[in-house]
C-alpha cells in the first residue's frame, strides 16, 4: 500500500496514539518523518525513536511516546501545515509563533528538518511541515 502523504500518516498514528495512552507507536520510515521525528525528539514531545527492520526493506520508526507525571500526553495539539495540494512556504522571519512561543513549527529546509527557533536563529526559511504544542 503506498501513502500519497506520509507525513500526514505519522501525525495522525502519533495524535491516535498519544490519546489512547500508548507508550509506542509504529510508522513506516522515510527520510522526511525521520526528520520530524528528530525535531519532536530534540525539543522534548518524544522519548526517543528507532530505526526497526520490518522485512520490506522500508523499515520503521518505533517512536516512544511521552506523557507528564500525572499521565496527561506532552504533544496535545499536532496539525498539519504544508499538505500536498497546498504547500506553505515561510521565509525567517514570518515562520508562526505557535501559542506565542511555547508550541514548535516544524520546517523542512534546504539544511534538514528544523525546529522554527532554530530556522530563525539560522535564518533559514522554507516549508512549514506541521505544527506541535
């Protein structure tokens, strides 16, 4: 079966998941939701994430989900920005400031997957993938 948006895919199996309360969650690899998954990792929405061989040659990525002390998930808002019918496209300075700062945009640029404060601090601009808080 082949996903005409992946990225789509991954934030609905991990939104699913963190309401259900699932420590994991399984999404087919790529090389864009192994960026994404890096960014929510870096800025502290996930545990971590592996790499899993699933006998296709695609593999997985095994994202371990993180929840607060009293068990309420740490991502409680995850939406999809950019899709593929209508990319969004932000240079520097006019990426969004997600809830005034404490939410994080994903952004794929021409130097990787990047968090928007680190975009701004590099001055990159490019595609808004999603948007986390």
């Amino acid at each position: 079966m082949s996903l005409s948006d992946p990225v789509a895919d991954m934030l609905t199996r991990i939104r699913n998941a963190s309401r259900t309360g699932k420590k994991e969650v399984n999404i087919k690899a790529s090389k864009i939701c192994h960026g994404v998954a890096d960014v929510l990792k870096s800025e502290g929405y996930i545990n971590e994430f592996d790499r899993i061989d699933d006998g296709t040659g695609q593999g997985l990525l095994r994202i371990k989900l993180k929840y607060s002390v009293e068990g309420d998930p740490v991502i409680s808002v995850i939406n999809r920005t950019s899709k593929p019918g209508r990319r969004i496209y932000s240079q520097a300075g006019e990426l969004p400031r997600v809830m005034g700062g404490l939410g994080i945009a994903v952004v794929s640029t021409n130097k990787g997957v990047l968090s928007d404060r680190k975009c701004r601090s590099e001055n990159v601009g490019g595609e808004v993938i999603c948007t986390v808080s």
